[in-house]
C-alpha cells in the first residue's frame, strides 16, 4: 500500500499538469523583477538616487490593480485557443516585446521614459498571471492543489533567479539592453507551453455577461464568512517581509557587497534554500494543516527579517550573507507555498480569474505602495533601523490570523 502511494505521488509529480505549473510559474516570476532588482541595480550603476529608485516600485500598480480588468478575461474568449491559452499567448507576446523595449531606454537621461516602459512590462506580466492562475485552479483537481502550488512556487522562485541573479551576473560583462533581450527570449518555454498544453475544462459554467463576470465573483465571495478578515490578513500578512526585500539590492551595494557577489550567493546560493522551504512547506501542509502553516511560516518570515539587521551591523561578510539569505528563502519558501495554496483553495471555479485576481492583488500592495517609500526610509533610519522597523510592522498580519485562522481551529484547511 505504501509502495503504491509511492508511486501515485511520483506520478503525480511528473505529470503534464505538474510540469506545466512549473514552466508557467517561471513565466510568472521571470518579469516580476525585471523592474524591481535588476532595475534597481541599472539606475544605482547609472548614478539615480536612490529615493528615485524607491518610487520606482510604483510601476508595479497593476499588479495589485489586475482585478479590475480580470472579469474580462473570464467573461470573453478570444478566437483561438480556448478561454486560457488564448488570453495567455496574448498576454505573453505583449510582454515579450515590452521587455525588449525596456532594455532600450536610459535609466540617467530620461528616468519617465524608463518608467513608462516598466509600467508595460508590469501591465502585461499582471495580465499573464491573472490567466495562469485561474488555469493553474482549473486544470489541477482539489487533491493536487497543494503540489501543484509548490512545484508552480518553485518555477516562479527560477524564474526570479534567472531574472536577478542571472542578470545581475550578466550585467557585470555585458549592456543591460543585451540582458533585457535574453530575457525577453527567456519567456519563450512559457509561450511553447499555452501552445502545447489542453485548454481545462469548466463544469460549473461561465459568466454570460460582463456584469456577471463583475458583480456575482464578488457577491459570492463576500457572503462568506470571515471574508473581510480575510482580505486584511492578504493584505498584511507578508508587509514586513516585503518591505525589507523591496531594496535589498541597493542595501547589499551600499555595505560593500559587488554585483557578482550580489547574484551569487543571494539569488545562486538562496536559490536552493527557496526550493527547500516550498517542499518542506508543502509537506509541512499536509501534516498539520494551512492554518498552522500560515502561523509557523509568518513567525519565520518575521525571524528572517531580523537577519538583515544584523547583516546591516556586522557590514560585508559572505559567511553572514550566506547564512541570512539561506534562512530568508528558506522561511520565504515555506510562506509562499502555504499563502498561494490558501488563496487557491478558497477561490469559486466559476469566477477563478476575478476572485484570485481579487486575492492576488492585495498581496501585491505591500510590494508597490508600501514598497514605495522604502528607499526614503531607509536613508533617512539607515539601514539597520530600517529592517528592526520592518519586523515590527510584520506583526499585525500575523495576529490577524486570530480571527479567521486560530491554532486550534476545526475547520483548518487540509491542502
């Protein structure tokens, strides 16, 4: 019996469906910081200060805006494709060459310009994963939701790897508008992929009208109870966290750290801590519930915080590098992984887009608005200041769990 478990998970692990969650998921994490870390370290090299850097985060509105432009994409189909795959190859193509043209503007002579093509980059890859989200919930049934956010989690996690510490190595040995363009090129296994993969299929039905498609995902989901609180904990859970990582790379410049060191052991070295958290987060999932998980994970998120802190103190060691990263991915991992598969499992399959579009969203505020004024903060607390700030403002999000989430609740989710 236990052999035949066994193989039914290995299975399911090299399934199509596992394989195309992960391949999307590192089309979802690829853009993302394209105009956050590897920006941020364009506009440092070319002399910006670094209060301008901070508001850059504020190109990243659409993603906590995808909400709005979701309901029409569950409510019309294109003309080829299917509902999904058509608007994802859309979506993709789109970004493709806006990532192309980001590599094509000047950080130093005309920052606004740099902006408004960030602000493209951020429009299409929002739109990207509204579609792969709502097919992620469609194409995976219930039992495989919790793998299949892990393995999507950990496809997002290389994609963010290639991205930054990938570029950022590039960047030491050729123009950033070379990197830009291997980027763009990069997004061609997930364009392959909606190609390739079957269009899910939906029994509980569409919306038939666009109104439908805007007013019922919402009416459904607000009848619930807790519904409230649970858009709050979304929105504050991992504030903290996001606050601290949003200009780490300015941080890690500043101490003394170089670009190449930068991209080795914090994206090549964390890379694999990450990976480690989401499978150990996944597992951890099933024994004791998303509940629990949320509350261990969020604990340790706050935790890892701290070690910037001290990094910020002790100033350029690697060893003290290696170790805060390891346990940042590590505990970001394991959040991650609990946070995504929560949200995936209290979504409608009728109104998928919308409602996780709703979710998805409010987890991004934190990265763009409160993200915003991190640059400012932090030149005028200093840095260690700035990370003991962070953890404190980690608090409220996860208590918040108290309401909606206890310890011991019987009606913990099981993913």
């Amino acid at each position: 019996m236990n052999n035949d478990k066994a193989q039914s998970i290995v299975k399911d692990i090299f399934s199509r469906r596992m394989l195309v969650s992960f391949i999307l998921g590192f089309s979802c994490g690829l853009p993302l910081l394209l105009t956050l870390s590897l920006l941020q370290a364009w506009m440092k090299k070319e002399g910006v200060d670094l209060t301008v850097i901070g508001l850059m985060a504020l190109v990243g509105l659409p993603y906590t805006l995808k909400f709005l432009w979701a309901p029409v994409m569950d409510r019309f189909t294109p003309g080829f494709l299917g509902r999904r795959r058509g608007w994802l190859l859309i979506a993709q193509i789109f970004l493709v060459f806006s990532i192309i043209g980001l590599g094509q503007t000047s950080p130093a002579n005309n920052p606004w310009m740099v902006a408004f093509v960030a602000f493209l980059v951020t429009f299409f890859s929002a739109s990207q994963d509204i579609v792969v989200d709502a097919y992620r919930r469609e194409d995976l049934p219930d039992r495989e939701l919790g793998l299949g956010s892990s393995l999507y989690v950990n496809g997002y996690r290389v994609g963010m790897l290639l991205a930054s510490g990938g570029g950022l190595i590039m960047a030491d040995h050729l123009p950033f508008s070379v990197v830009y363009l291997i980027m763009a090129a990069c997004m061609l296994p997930g364009i392959f992929t909606t190609l390739l993969t079957p269009e899910p299929q939906v029994h509980e039905g569409t919306p038939k009208t666009i109104g439908e498609a805007v007013i019922k995902p919402l009416t459904e989901y607000f009848s619930r109870d807790g519904a409230v609180w649970i858009l709050c904990f979304i929105l504050f859970y991992k504030i903290g966290d996001t606050m601290a990582s949003a200009i780490t790379i300015p941080f890690y410049l500043d101490i003394g750290f170089t670009q190449t060191q930068i991209g080795t052991v914090v994206k090549l070295f964390g890379f694999w801590a990450t990976i480690a958290g989401s499978l150990i987060g996944g597992v951890l999932m099933l024994k004791i519930g998303i509940n629990r998980s949320l509350w261990i994970f969020g604990f340790l998120q706050a935790a890892s915080t701290v070690g910037f802190a001290f990094l910020a103190r002790i100033g350029s060691s690697i060893t003290a590098l290696s170790g805060v990263i390891a346990f940042e991915n590590l505990s970001s991992g394991m959040g991650t992984t609990a946070f995504v598969a929560f949200m995936a499992s209290i979504t409608n399959k009728q109104f998928t887009a919308t409602q996780y579009a709703l979710l998805s969203s409010l987890m991004g505020v934190p990265r763009v608005l409160a993200s915003a004024p991190t640059g400012f903060l932090a030149k005028h607390m200093g840095w260690e200041n700035f990370f003991v700030a962070c953890v404190l403002i980690a608090a409220p999000g996860i208590f918040l769990l108290l309401k909606f989430a206890p310890w011991n609740s019987k009606t913990d989710k099981q993913i």
